[in-house]
C-alpha cells in the first residue's frame, strides 16, 4: 500500500485517495470575497415618475398660452355671431329666448314677424 | 470624493488579497477541524477582520499570517462554544447524516469511506494534517507548502513523506484500503 520510496511525481493509490476526499471537501464554487466598503447609492427617481405639472416651466407657458388663445378664439366666435343677430335680437322680448328665428316668415303686409331673440343657450362652437 | 477613492482602492487591495489568500486560511482552519463549513465561515470571518483593520488605516505587514492567526483563534473560540452545544460530539462527526428517503448504496457507501477517513485523519496531528491539506486540498508542491509554512523545502519533503507515512499505517489499523 504505502511506498517507503515515494515518488511525488508518480502518484499512488494513497495520493489518488487523499486528493478525491480533499476535493470533496472543498467549497464548489469558492465563495467570492466578501463585500465591503461599498457606497450606499442614493437612486434619483426617473423623469418619467415626476408629476406633469412639475415639468419644465417651458412647457408650462406653453400650455397656458395655447389655452388662452383657445379661450380668446372661443369668445370671439361667440361675439361676432352673437353681433349678427343683434339687429333683430333687440325687439324680441327679454324673456323669449327660446324660439329659433324664423326669417322666412312675414305677415300678410309683407312685414316681417318681429324676431325673437336668438337662443343664447345654444352651445358655442 | 477622496474619502470614496481611498476606500474604493482600499477594497481593490482586499479582494486581491483575498484571491491570494482564502484557500490558505481555509485549508489551515480545515486542517484544524475538518470541518469544510465551519472553515468557510470562519475564513470569511477573519477576512472581514482585516478589512476593518484595513479600513482603520492599520497596516499589516504580512496579511497572510495575520489571517492564518485570526482564523486559528476563531476557530478556537467556536471549537469551545461547540463543545458547550453538541458536548463531545464534534460538528464533523454529525456531517453528512441526514434523515429522509437512503441515498443509493455507492453513494453511502462512498460517504462512509470518506468519513472514515476523516475520522482518521483526526487521528494525525495539526501539523500533519496542514502539510496533508495544503497538498492534496491545494494542489500545492513543496516550495509553495514551504512558503506558507514559513520553513524550507528539505523540511517540507520530510514532513510530508512522514505524514503520509502514518496516514498509512493509521489506515491499515483501521483496516482500510486506499482507493481513490
């Protein structure tokens, strides 16, 4: 079993033995180094999560001006066809607001039925 | 900044150390319990050791017995809260039993093989067993054995021809074969 002259370059039984039981009782795989001295990273939170009215006062502006050119346009539209009807919208009772305007109609004379005022209610486009 | 730099080079120099090191500590606190798990933890441990005495601005002028010793002393200290635990039963006698379904019989019988073997080796002493594992564990020749153990190479030949020796005839008592 075991030879008084060993040749450590020429591996015996005792060798082959001692090298299986050391490699089973090594770690597979190494454990890796421990970690140390690492930064704690502070994470800044993405664009993508930040609110919209957060954003850059660019498009804030830009925003705002469009809306005001929409609210302006808006009320222009509203004035000037509330101003084409004002020449007959003028006799018509305060209170009848409701009825359409009905150009085509006209009194046995010829005159015209005195409009009613156009309805306010409608909704501006 | 300089704070970060310093502690990102200090732990560069760690980890190289490390990679140099942790298969030494390992196999000399192996050597000392045969124990693979208790080894590893506690070679984990010592390195942890260094790296505040590292970071602490200590210098250490050689790292490798200085880890060899911190891992010996832990060792040592889990040696006796192990014995107030399991009594006489060491941890390495307890490795490897396990309740559930039988392993097939090669492996078993494979299993016991090596624990025997284990359990002679325990029989060899410290230093036996150093020289034995940084050999066989390690794959190391005998200028590299004689490196670690701080002696020269005639000595290293003549103290591993020796244990080999009563590795040997410790197995014949024991009535075991060496087959690989």
């Amino acid at each position: 079993m075991m030879n008084p002259t060993h040749d450590p370059t020429t591996p015996d039984d005792l060798d082959r033995m001692l090298s299986a039981y050391f490699a089973r009782e090594l770690p597979h795989p190494w454990p890796t180094c421990p970690s140390v001295g690492e930064p704690v990273m502070v994470q800044a939170v993405p664009s993508s999560r930040v609110p919209a009215h957060q954003s850059d006062s660019h498009t804030r502006s830009s925003l705002t001006l469009a809306a005001s050119v929409a609210a302006l346009l808006g009320l222009g539209l509203f004035v000037s066809s509330d101003i084409r009807q004002q020449p007959t919208a003028r006799k018509a009772a305060p209170d009848s607001a409701t009825a359409p305007i009905d150009l085509s109609k006209t009194t046995a004379d010829g005159s015209r039925h005195p409009m009613s005022k156009q309805d306010t209610t409608s909704p501006m486009r | 900044m300089g704070e970060d730099s310093r502690v990102a080079t200090l732990r560069r120099e760690f980890e190289a150390l490390y990679e140099r090191y942790s298969r030494e500590v390992w196999s000399t606190v192996y050597a000392r319990w045969l124990d693979a798990e208790s080894a590893t933890d506690i070679t984990q441990e010592a390195f942890l050791r260094l790296w505040k005495q590292l970071e602490s601005g200590e210098t250490i002028q050689s790292p490798r017995a200085w880890l060899v010793r911190v891992a010996r002393n832990l060792a040592e200290d889990q040696a006796k809260s192990a014995f107030h635990r399991y009594g006489t039963q060491a941890p390495e006698v307890m490795n490897g039993v396990r309740a559930g379904d039988p392993a097939p019989l090669d492996k078993m019988e494979r299993d016991e093989f090596f624990a025997k073997i284990r359990s002679i080796l325990d029989e060899l002493s410290v230093d036996d067993r150093t020289i034995l594992t940084l050999r066989y564990a390690l794959d190391y020749d005998s200028p590299q054995i004689a490196d670690v153990l701080g002696v020269n190479v005639t000595a290293i030949h003549m103290r591993l021809s020796r244990a080999r020796q009563r590795l040997a005839e410790k197995l014949a008592v024991h009535g075991v074969e060496p087959k690989p």
